[in-house]
C-alpha cells in the first residue's frame, strides 16, 4: 500500500515539520518513504509545501501530484491543490483560517479548527501537529502507539521542553 500526502500552507505554519514528523513516524513503523520538502521563495510568508509518500514498496518518485491526503493551511494552498487530490482521497482544511468549503463531492474532507484549539491549549504554533493527529487517526497511514519516539527524532535535544506540547497537539488533533 502506497499513500501520497501532500501538506501545504504559510511559510512559518510548520508544514515541513509536519512532513518530517510523518516521515519519522512512517520510518520507526519499517515503511518505505519519501520526504520533499520545498524550500526556496515561498518561505517566510509565501505558500511552502511538502510531499510526503508512505508505502510497503520502494518508493520510485519523490514528486507527489496526485495526491491521496491533501491538508492545507491556508486558502492559497486549498485554491492551488483541491483539484490535484485522487477522487476518494482525503482532504484535511484548517477551518480557522480557510472559510470556503471543498467544491469536489469525490473526497472525503475534514474541517478541523486547528487554529484555534492550538490556542486554545496554549500552543499557537502547533495547528500543524493537531492536523497531523486528525490525519493519523482518518487515515491510519501510520498507528498513533509510540508517536513519542517519533517526536523524539523530530524535537531536537536543545528544544526537548517542547516534546510535551508537541504531544499534546497531536492528542489534541487524534481526539476531536
């Protein structure tokens, strides 16, 4: 089985962390994987995105354009890959900041306040790790046990204060 996830939003939202996260988790559970992160001018306020593929197989092609799992964090990102997600794929909308429904009627779609719940457990910067929960629980394209030993690879040893609150966004995301 082969997903391809596409995770798109601001520059600073923390959709390449988001990526690498996934990316960890899927390499701990022995999946094979690829992880695009796109750098260049859309960073600092531009659209970023990252493709991310999970699978069981050799993964032949880092490029994800049609994906199986779209989640988006701003308008801009809904706007340019709604119409790219493989009918019966998954679409996954931060509805804080992103007011317009999904046009297509041939996915399923997700409408998760990331946003705010971020807020509202005092973690403004992590709406990206509660979209990830959300996407964990929907799709199951990795399990949610031992998710610690991932954010051990991804929350550096300088910054391991912040392993906790990581956690606790993507509880946040598994639980609503």
């Amino acid at each position: 089985m082969t997903t391809e996830i596409l995770i798109a939003g601001f520059g600073g939202q923390g959709v390449l962390f988001a990526g690498k996260f996934l990316a960890y988790k899927a390499l701990l559970e022995n999946k094979q994987l690829s992880w695009l992160p796109s750098y260049g001018p859309e960073m600092r306020g531009g659209t970023a995105n990252c493709s991310v593929i999970i699978s069981d197989e050799p993964v032949g092609s880092p490029i994800v354009s049609k994906p199986d799992v779209l989640i988006v964090m701003n308008l801009p990102s809904l706007d340019k890959y709604e119409d790219a997600v493989v009918p019966g794929g998954k679409i996954f909308v931060d509805s804080t900041l992103i007011e317009r429904k999904v046009n297509r009627t041939d996915v399923d779609v997700y409408y998760i306040p990331a946003t705010k719940l971020a807020n509202d457990i005092e973690a403004p910067t992590l709406a990206n790790m509660i979209m990830i929960g959300k996407v964990i629980k929907e799709t199951g394209v990795v399990p949610y046990d031992n998710i610690d030993k991932a954010l051990d690879k991804v929350v550096s040893a300088r910054k391991a204060a912040l392993k906790e609150i990581n956690f606790k966004a993507l509880d946040t995301g598994y639980n609503n």
